[in-house]
C-alpha cells in the first residue's frame, strides 16, 4: 500500500509518535459518557434551581410560615449539588484533556500541518489569558492533524463560546448567592432568588456547552478513525 503522507510526518523531535491504540478509542468513549453525564447534571441542576427559586419567593412573601426543616434541607441541597458538580466537572475535564493530548501526539498526526506542540493539549488550560483561546486552538490542530484539508465545524465556536461563558457565570454566580449574615429571612430570599435566576440561564448555556462538547470529541475521534497516517506500513 501506498504511504499517503512522508514518515517524517510521525516523528517529533527524533522521536516516533506513540500508535492510537484502543485503549485511546476507549477513552473517547467515557470521555463521551461522563459528557453525557455532565449534561445530564446540568438538567438536574437547572430543577434544583427551580426548586431555591420557589423556596425563595415563599421566604420573601411569608417569610414566618417557612419551617426549620425547609431552611436545613436549602442547606443540604446546596451542598451536596455543589460537591457533586465540582467532583463530576473535575472528572470530565481530566478525561477530556487526558482525550485531546494522546490524539495530538499520536502517530495519526500529519506534522506539517500542526502549530503547537502537544503539551499545549494540557497545560493551555490552565495558563492565564492563553487558556481562552489555546484549547480551541489544539482541538482545531488536531483536526488539520488528521485531515490537513478539514474545516471546522460550525459547531465548535458555540462550544468554545458556551464553554467561556459558562466559566465567568459560574464565578459570578458564586458570588450572589447569600452567607447567612444577612438581616432577616426576607433579604436571604432576595438574594437566592436572584442568584437562583441567574443561574438557571447560565446552566442553560452550561448544558448547551456539555452537548457541543460530546459532538467535538465524536467528530475529532471519527477523524483519527478515519486518518490515512493509521494506514501507513511501518
């Protein structure tokens, strides 16, 4: 068989690039599954939501009718949402960087046609000022990678923009909700229900941005799948 693109392509820095093996594919596939199950927490969080939100008007309107018993069950609630939604976030974000990076230093990379090194894939997340643009920049490397002639999907900016987005409402809505020092019951209502609205619609745009997310890890792997550097002789 012919080989479609020249072996210098796979070696960086004298190094071969490490094979795609299943192992990879079965990464993308619970990557994918903790996605799912990510957007699926967005639902939930979106009716927990719903939930402070009623509580908060009766706290507003008949703040002397509201039990104990519903002021402790606000408390575990929020509690055990917001440990859920960390531990799950830190999960998928693991998966989904462990994804990106075995893909781009893989040997299915066409490396004439890459512009950033493959840690990029792991620490662009985390570097001020560059980590909002560097991790759509490696996934978009790492599609030309495969494919020097693919075109991004019209999809992917809404992922990256939901995924930006969703970021900053997160912190700003951290800072709305209530500490408990608050003059009466009637003011920590007004402040849950405002900090309740505002992130019902930045967990519209948190789940949006999970969905996207499942159709760019689908949409790169099928390209590795399908890259003409797996069909090389060695």
């Amino acid at each position: 068989m012919t080989q479609p693109y020249p072996l210098q392509h796979q070696v960086q820095q004298g190094k071969a690039r490490p094979p795609l093996t299943e192992g990879f594919f079965r990464i993308a596939r619970v990557t994918q599954g903790l996605l799912v199950l990510t957007a699926l927490m967005h639902v939930a969080l979106l009716a927990v939501d719903w939930y402070f939100l009623r509580f908060a008007e009766r706290m507003i309107d008949t703040p002397r009718r509201v039990p104990m018993e519903d002021l402790e069950r606000f408390d575990t609630v929020s509690m055990l949402t917001g440990f859920t939604q960390i531990g799950l976030v830190l999960l998928t974000g693991s998966a989904f960087i462990s994804w990106l990076y075995k893909a781009h230093r893989s040997d299915r990379m066409n490396e004439s046609a890459l512009e950033h090194k493959s840690f990029w894939a792991i620490i662009g997340w985390f570097v001020p000022i560059m980590s909002l643009f560097r991790p759509n920049q490696m996934i978009n490397d790492t599609r030309r990678g495969a494919d020097p002639l693919a075109v991004t999907p019209v999809f992917q900016p809404f992922w990256w923009g939901a995924c930006l987005l969703g970021v900053v409402g997160d912190r700003v809505v951290a800072g709305m909700w209530p500490t408990g020092d608050e003059p009466g019951l009637r003011t920590f209502g007004e402040k849950v229900k405002e900090a309740a609205m505002w992130e019902i619609g930045f967990g519209v745009v948190n789940l949006v941005g999970a969905v996207l997310a499942i159709l760019v890890v689908r949409e790169i792997t099928a390209a590795l799948r399908e890259s003409p550097l797996g069909l090389r002789i060695d």
